[in-house]
C-alpha cells in the first residue's frame, strides 16, 4: 500500500502565487491591446466596449454563486475549475473573431472571479501562521502580474505579428497554474481544510451598509474604468501605444507600495479619514491631469490614479467596522460586494458606449471626477461614524481589518 505524501509549505505557496499572478491578466492585457485588436478586426467597435465590463459583471454573479459551489464540489475543486475557465477562455482568445473574444473573455473572467472569491479563504487554510505573510505575498504577485501584462501587451503581440496572438500569449501562466494547483490542491486535502460556508442570517443590515455600498461601488466603477479604458484614453491622446501599455502597468504596479502604506492608515478610525482623503485627491488629481493635459505628464498622472485605486483596503477596513461583529461584517461585505460590483459594471459600460457613440474622453472623465469626490465624501461621513460607533474598541478593530485584510473574515472578501 503506497502512502500519498502531502506537498511542502513551499509547494503549495508556489501553486498560490501562480493564482495570484493570473488574477488580473486576463483584464489588462485586453485593455491594453483593445486597440490593435480593432484594428486587426478581432474585434468590432462595438464589442470592444463590452470587453473592460466583463469582469465586474462576473464579480457580480460570482459573489452570487461560488459560495454554493464551493460548498458543493469543495473549495479547491471549485478553484480549479475557475482557473480551467479563466486558461480556457483566454486559449480562445487566439481566435480573431468579436465572438471569440468576448466569449473567450466571459468565460476567463467568470473563473477568474471564482478564483478571486475563494483565494483569501485558500491562504487562510493552508498558510497556517503565516497568513498575513502569504496574504501580502499574493497580493503583490497580483499586482505585478497585472502591470507586467498591461506594460508588455503591445511589444508581445508585435513580436508574434498579431494582437490575438499576443493576446493568447498570456494563456501560458494560467495553463501552468491549472496543471501546479490540481495536482497541489488534491495532495494537499484543500476541501477538507475548508469548512463550509454559514448560512446566511436574517434581519436588518446594520446601519450604513448602504452608504458603504456606494462607497464600495463608486471605488471598484472608478477602478475598472482605468484598468479598462486608460490605454485607450491615452491613444486617443495622441501617445503611443506602447507607452499607454506601460502606463495602466505603472498604475497597476503603484498600487503595490501604495497599498501597504493605505493598509497602515486603516488601522485606526482616525488614520483612516487620512487614508481616505489621500486616495480621493489623488483620484481627482489623476482624473484632472488626464482630462486637461493627458499629454503633458501622462506618467505622473498614471501614479495619481494609481494610489487612487488603493481604496480597495479602505473598504475593507470600514466593512470590519461596521455592525456588531463578524457576522455583521459577512452580511454587509456580501451585500456591499454584491450590489456594488452589479453597479460598478455600468462604468467601463458606460464609457465604451459613450467612447463607440464619438463622446469625448473628458466628458467620461469628468464623471470620473464627480464620482471620486463623492466617494470621499462618503467615505469621511463613514470613517466618522465608524469612529463614533467604536471608540473603546480599537483592539477589536484592529483585529477585525486584520481579518478582513487575510482573508479571515466568514465570506471571502475578493480584491477588486
């Protein structure tokens, strides 16, 4: 009788970050060739815009049910079914057909949101003690992956002579990462380290779920635009393509540094509103820049918008504040997630539609803008009320965010 031998720390961390690294290629390296990929005819003007909405929306559905599914088949299972779809739909992306490639991208997208859904749940399972460890292990792997595609799209695909086949290209981490996690996950017993998610309670929200929701939703619609649309925008300004790739990639890549020192600001309720301020100011700064002079100083206007789209921890922070507990915290980052994804959506929508009708840029950006101000105002009113409401609780707190920031919470909290 042979004995399985269950994989090393090691291995398994590596199986981890090879998820982390495919969260967010599928996304940026399609919004940085969106262009080319006109141009060439693998996709139409009209089911381009369609392309940077997709993920929002399958967070939206994926908020809805993975936890059915990983209650069903069992948390890894369903990961590695997620990752399999998000390799399978980026293999048909190959193709240079409007069809392909949108079905290609439903497809990836929807594993993708499966995969991101239940990742924090997978790193508090396996890493033991070192959770906060791997949690920011992951999360930068993440972040570099993304801005490593959006910055190398446009030189891949010139190098294969074709934006499908260079968009295609990035199929090969997320192949590897199927092959390492299905053999990982199964010697390692995932489904049984992860318990089945509670049922749901009844009765009222807690108080300011609501305005968390918008919160939630105005950062995650803002976010989306600018990994969806950003390079597009800079084209249409006259910059290279090449360049306007590197400039999502820096935005992505600034999100690395920037997040730990936001993370650090939402220890407290009162570093908080610091927090607060510094993402929707530098959003607004950002939004500004490239509506009035997208030429002038593009980079710098890319690192403004990047620390802007730090106010994913932010929303964590206030979601660990907000109730009576954790489950109060569960109830509210489902319905805030939920809801807030479901409306995000409308924003890369949105713009393409306005960008596909011969809108302006500046007009989307001005939106953008609005959008950023009233998030911060939002936010302040929220960090104020969470203050109030736990002023002889900061050690409490302080849990709580770390909870939500490892993945510790009941329901896995997706990064946005």
């Amino acid at each position: 009788m042979t004995t399985r031998t269950r994989p090393s720390f090691a291995l398994v961390l590596t199986a981890l970050l090879l998820l982390a690294v495919n969260l967010r290629l599928a996304v940026t390296s399609a919004s940085a060739l969106l262009t080319l990929l006109v141009g060439d005819g693998a996709l139409t003007p009209s089911t381009a815009m369609l392309v940077p909405a997709l993920p929002t929306a399958m967070f939206a559905l994926a908020g809805l049910f993975t936890p059915w599914l990983a209650a069903r088949i069992g948390a890894g299972s369903a990961v590695s079914w997620g990752v399999s779809a998000l390799a399978a739909g980026m293999l048909l992306r190959i193709v240079p057909s409007p069809v392909a490639v949108v079905a290609g991208t439903v497809i990836a997208t929807a594993g993708l949101a499966v995969v991101n859904i239940l990742l924090p749940a997978l790193v508090r399972a396996t890493a033991g003690g070192r959770v906060g460890a791997v949690t920011t292990a992951y999360t930068t792997v993440m972040s570099l992956g993304a801005a490593a595609a959006a910055a190398a799209a446009v030189p891949v695909a010139h190098a294969f002579g074709s934006a499908s086949l260079g968009l295609g290209a990035w199929a090969v981490p997320a192949v590897l990462a199927v092959v390492v996690w299905t053999v990982v996950a199964r010697r390692a017993g995932v489904d049984a380290a992860i318990p089945a998610p509670p049922k749901a309670e009844r009765g009222p929200l807690p108080g300011g779920t609501w305005a968390l929701t918008a919160f939630f939703a105005l950062q995650a619609l803002s976010s989306y635009v600018i990994m969806g649309w950003l390079p597009t925008i800079a084209i249409d300004a006259g910059i290279a393509e090449t360049r306007a790739g590197v400039l999502l990639g820096l935005a992505m890549a600034l999100g690395i540094p920037a997040t730990v020192v936001i993370v650090a600001l939402s220890r407290t309720a009162a570093r908080l509103r610091v927090g607060v301020l510094i993402v929707g100011l530098a959003s607004a700064a950002g939004m500004i820049g490239f509506w009035v002079a997208p030429a002038a100083a593009p980079e710098l206007w890319a690192v403004l918008l990047g620390i802007g789209m730090c106010a994913f921890p932010l929303v964590l922070a206030l979601i660990a504040r907000i109730g009576d507990g954790p489950s109060d915290s569960a109830r509210v980052s489902a319905v805030a997630q939920g809801v807030g994804y479901a409306v995000a959506t409308v924003g890369p929508l949105g713009a393409g539609a306005w960008h596909g009708a011969g809108g302006s840029w500046g007009f989307v950006l001005a939106l953008l803008l609005v959008g950023a101000i009233a998030q911060c105002v939002i936010g302040l009113v929220l960090a104020r009320t969470s203050h109030a409401s736990s002023a002889a609780g900061s050690a409490a707190e302080d849990a709580a965010v770390e909870a939500e920031l490892t993945g510790a919470a009941p329901r896995p909290v997706s990064a946005p």
